[in-house]
C-alpha cells in the first residue's frame, strides 16, 4: 500500500499526519477548527485518500502558522507516498460545480512546485458556532496558505480557479474537491504505463 505518516514539530505547531493514497475517503484528524476539518473530510471523501492525526497549534495568535503547516506535512506525506512516482498518470484536472459556483483545479506531479491560485474570496471571515457553544471563526486568507504549504512540499503544480461564485463556502469547498478529484486521477496507477516513470527525463526531480 502507498502510504506515509509524517511528524512534524515547531515552537508554534505540532502536526501529525497519516495518508493511504488507496483509501476509501476516511479522514479521522483531530482538528480545532471548524470549516478547516470540514475542508479535509471533503478532500479525503472526493479523493478516496485516507487520513488520520492530530493538528496543534498556537491558535491564541493566528489561524495561519496551523493552517500552513498543515499543508506543509499533508505534502510531504503525498511526496513520500508516492517516492518515484513511478506508474501514476502525474496530471490530472477537473471542473467541479458547487451550487453557484464553477471551481477548476489542475495538478502536475512533476517535480516542481508551483501554485496559481485565484479562488476570488472576499477576505472575511466565515462565522459560526464551536462546540463549546461560543462564537468561532475560520480566516478565508489562509485558503491560500494550505494549498501554498502543500505544493512546496508535495512537488507539483497546482492551479485553483473559481471561475464564478458568490458563497466563500461554496469557493472554498468547490475548490477543495475539485482538488481532490483531481489529485485522486494524477496518482492513481496508470495500468498501460507498466510501471515507468512518467517523465521523458526518466526522472522526476
């Protein structure tokens, strides 16, 4: 099975992480925040990836550093699932409908990172109410941050793009399982590749 867990420790984080890319969607992460944990499951459902573990961090100053680095290490664990990548399709892409919103993401698992993201937020944060029954929040400009954290460490290009919406929900989500779709398809195993490596290099790097 092409699985990996990585721990990663800082003074403002504390993150672990279990992936199987060959899962059937179950995302069991603890997770302090509200819309961010909604956000993996529907990443995990739509990608049929499995996660588990547990997400830290120093909320009493940002939501961003949890956030970030939590793309930071779901990357890396992607990276080192995948080693060679040799045998997967490495591109994919998909359009996906979310209510009002129309949300496109296309990834390239070849090796160098990059990200275009113009998911057209309006920058406020979403609202609601924690279990604990007070006010909670999650900051729409850290959208951004995870999926900038995840290409730095997963080594692939990925373009996000909400070509029209008005919910932030919607946006966000849309473009979370659109992402999702798409990165189930470029890892998958391609049976007519018989194993090689997807790249006319021989290699990714």
């Amino acid at each position: 099975m092409r699985t990996a867990t990585v721990e990663r420790n800082t003074k403002e984080t504390q993150i672990k992480l279990t992936l199987n890319l060959d899962g059937t969607g179950l995302c069991s992460v603890e997770n302090p925040i509200g819309f961010f944990d909604h956000m993996l499951n529907s990443f995990c459902k739509h990608g049929l990836f499995d996660l588990s573990g547990t997400l830290k961090g120093d909320l009493e100053v940002d939501q961003h550093h949890l956030i970030e680095d939590t793309g930071i290490v779901l990357g890396m664990c992607f990276a080192k699932a995948l080693g060679d990548c040799a045998g997967i399709f490495r591109s994919a892409s998909c359009l996906y409908p979310m209510d009002e919103a129309l949300c496109r993401a296309a990834v390239d698992f070849g090796g160098r990172s990059f990200l275009v993201c113009n998911a057209e937020l309006s920058g406020i944060p979403l609202v609601s109410i924690g279990q604990n029954g007070k006010e909670a929040s999650f900051q729409t400009d850290c959208f951004e941050d995870f999926w900038q954290g995840f290409v730095s460490t997963a080594r692939c290009n990925l373009h996000l793009d909400t070509l029209r919406g008005r919910s932030d929900h919607h946006k966000m989500e849309g473009l979370f399982k659109a992402a999702a779709r798409a990165i189930r398809e470029a890892v998958e195993i391609d049976a007519r590749r018989k194993g090689a490596i997807p790249s006319t290099k021989g290699v990714i790097c």
